[in-house]
C-alpha cells in the first residue's frame, strides 16, 4: 500500500474513532458550566498528528466535526470551537514532533499543543463562539451558569480566565497521556512497518 493511500486510509480511520467518542463526552459538574463537556475526540488526531503529520492531525479534527454537524445541539458553534482548538492542539504537537521525533519530543509537543489550545481558545471563546451563542442564550444567562458555580466572576473574560483556560489545558493533557501510553504499540500499525 502506497503511503499516501495509508495515509487517507489511516486518517479515515482515527476520524470514525474521534466521531465516536465525542459522543462520549460528559459534564463534569461543579467544576464547569454543563454545557460544556469533556471528551476525549482529540486523541485519535493527535495520533494522526504524530503518524502522518500536522495536516493529517487538523483534518481528523475537521472531519470529525463536519461528521457530528448532522447530530449537532449548538447550531454548529460548539464542532467551530472544538475544530478551531483541537487544530491549534495537533498543529502544534505535529510540528514539534517533527523537529524532535523522540518520546520526548512527543511529549514536549503535545504539552505545548495543550497550551497552545487553552490561550487560543480565551480568544476564539471572546470573539467568535459566545458571540455566536449569544443568538441562543443571553450572555447573562451564560455567565449566570458560570456564577452558580463562582459567584464573584463578573464578565466573560473572567469566565474564560477562571473556568475555560484550565478546562481546556486539562482536557488537552488527558489526550496527551492516552497518547503517550498508546502511541508507541499502534505507531507501526498506523504506518504500515513491518514489526
């Protein structure tokens, strides 16, 4: 098999895992407003990323939310975010790791992938997605949800800084460590060497 059909064939594969389990997600409450949910979708682009490359890595991220659009509860404003943040995290990892291709350079991508993501998502969250939710839900009401839990927060910036940034970081770095744990043992799989 050529490498570049293992590639699209690979691609299509972690895109169909990363579909599935962003319908594993869920809530994780007192910690978060619930309309914002855990899941671990970006992991399998994360291991296209290391396998086939950044590019590889950001189009599981875009056709895993092209896919979930038909199954969408946000008007397509949370699969925007999730795409906008998961490419910023695989990019990054994706390019590190390709100067350093090392365990170590792995891990160091993708911990910088997962700060990456959480500063890029502050500004993505300001300007682009909660002005669009804003047409489903006053943004009281967003930061009232953020107030049940943090009464002192006061505006959005505060919300983003307090609940969104270390939500984010957090659920970066738990696809960083499934990946470093499985990466290795699928590595050959994904690019088609001989063990």
């Amino acid at each position: 098999m050529s490498k570049k059909i293992r590639k699209i064939t690979g691609t299509a594969m972690l895109s169909a895992l990363a579909y599935v389990l962003m319908f594993l997600e869920f809530p994780i409450p007192f910690l978060i407003p619930p309309f914002i949910k855990m899941d671990f979708s970006e992991m399998p682009a994360l291991l296209a990323s290391f396998a086939y490359g950044p590019v590889w890595g950001a189009a599981v991220c875009l056709i895993k939310n092209l896919i979930h659009l038909m199954n969408t509860q946000t008007g397509g404003v949370g699969e925007l975010s999730n795409f906008l943040l998961g490419a910023c995290f695989v990019i990054t990892a994706g390019i590190v790791y390709g100067k350093m291709h090392t365990k170590k350079g792995a891990l160091i991508g993708s911990l910088a992938g997962a700060a990456v993501m959480g500063i890029v998502s502050l500004f993505t969250n300001y300007y682009v997605v909660y002005p669009i939710y804003t047409n489903f839900m006053p943004m009281e009401a967003i930061i009232g949800a953020y107030q049940l839990i943090l009464p002192s927060v006061d505006d959005l910036w505060d919300c983003l800084i307090i609940f969104n940034l270390p939500f984010t970081v957090f659920k970066g770095l738990c696809s960083v460590f499934i990946t470093m744990l499985i990466y290795k043992p699928l590595r050959n799989v994904l690019k088609g060497n001989t063990v």
